[in-house]
C-alpha cells in the first residue's frame, strides 16, 4: 500500500532546503551503497553542517504530518537526506537494504519514504516508479509532498533527461512490522476517524476494543 501526501513542508521550508541544496557538497550516492551497480545518483555530505540542518527540518516536517504518522505507526527514523539527479543519472531497480545502522542500533526499514523537493516540471523524467506485481506505479509529487511505500517493494528512479530531481529520503522502523497488520490497522483507523461519531457509544466502544488490542497484539513497541 502506498500513501501520497501533500504539503508536507512548507513554501519556506522548500525554499530553504533548495538553497541548502544549492551551497552544499555532494557525493556519489554509492557511498551509501558501495556494490551497488545501478545506483547513479549524488547524496548530501554527510559530514558537512548543511546534511544536519536539512536532515532535521525534513524529519520535523515528517513528525508534524499526522497522515504519515497515522501511515507508517513509526517507532524510529533514519535521518533523513537529500538526494540529486541530474540529466543521465538515474537508480535502477532495487530493493531497499533489511538493516540499516542508525547510531548504535539497527534499523529495520519497513517503509520507504521521498519527499519532493524539485517542482515536477523544472525536470523530465525521474519518476519513482514502484513495481507492483508484474507493473509499476510511477510517482512524481509536486513540491513539498511525499510517497510513502513498503521497503519491501522493488522500485527505481527513472533517467533524468533534464534539469535537477532534487528529494528528500528516509526510512522508518514501524512498530507493526507485518505490512498486512499495518494496513488493516491503519484502515481502521480512518472508519475510526470517519465514522466514529456516528456510531452507538457501545459499538464505538467496541471497535476501539478491537483496535486497541489487534495494535497491543501487533506491535513492537521496542
């Protein structure tokens, strides 16, 4: 299952993180995936002041979105980065890595998160193209919104023809790790918020009983 959001930063925040993208050094985005042979792409420097204030502003923007925290039921997050493509590169086919080091621990990425950060039509082509059974789901946000979408999935990032993708990408360890538990939980959830009121106070107590203890009995609250 996927979740598009919109407006998940602000007409500041975007303007900003352009213009951190703008001054700041950027490296082959294989050092972040050494053997990878379809990887083609730049990523911030990890090491640089400019990676620490992007990476707190896009994980800021994610923690406030109540539609991706209603989404994904996160129990951690990657710190997020930026990511840029321009004309020629591209990331084929691939699958997101189990584990990723995170400090002292490892990650688990359950989900895979982009946010937008270029306008869709200062570049052509770069669409996140999601494989879905024997097709593929392409995606390109306009500026300031995100794909949320299963680490499991094979995906890539189409070629870039011209101009600059630039994104944001993270990835969240959720706390309902089977991705069908999640889904079921988050669709509940939204009838919750949709029709709860429209319930008999004993119904609505009763689905809440039901939700809270399928979430007590699927979740990994570390």
């Amino acid at each position: 299952m996927f979740l598009e959001i919109p407006d998940v930063l602000t007409a500041d925040e975007i303007a900003r993180l352009r213009a951190i993208a703008a001054s700041a050094v950027f490296v082959d985005g294989r050092a972040s995936s050494p053997h990878s042979m379809v990887k083609n792409n730049l990523q911030i420097d990890h090491g640089g002041d400019a990676h620490g204030e992007s990476s707190r502003m896009l994980a800021a923007a994610l923690q406030r979105s109540e539609p991706f925290r209603n989404f994904a039921f996160p129990r951690i997050m990657a710190p997020p980065m930026l990511a840029r493509y321009t004309p020629g590169m591209s990331y084929g086919a691939h699958a997101d890595a189990a584990f990723i080091q995170i400090g002292g621990r490892s990650l688990r990425s359950d989900i895979s998160c982009t946010v937008f950060i270029a306008s869709p039509d200062s570049y052509e082509g770069g669409e996140l193209a999601v494989r879905l059974g024997g097709a593929s789901v392409a995606f390109k946000g306009a500026a300031g919104s995100a794909i949320v979408y299963p680490s499991t999935t094979l995906h890539e990032v189409r070629p870039v023809t011209a101009g600059e993708r630039l994104v944001g990408l993270t990835f969240v360890e959720s706390q309902i790790a089977d991705p069908f538990n999640r889904e079921l939980l988050y669709e509940l959830d939204e009838v919750a918020a949709l029709e709860g009121l429209n319930m008999s106070w004993e119904n609505r107590t009763r689905f809440q009983y039901v939700r809270t203890n399928l979430r007590r009995m699927w979740s990994d609250a570390g």
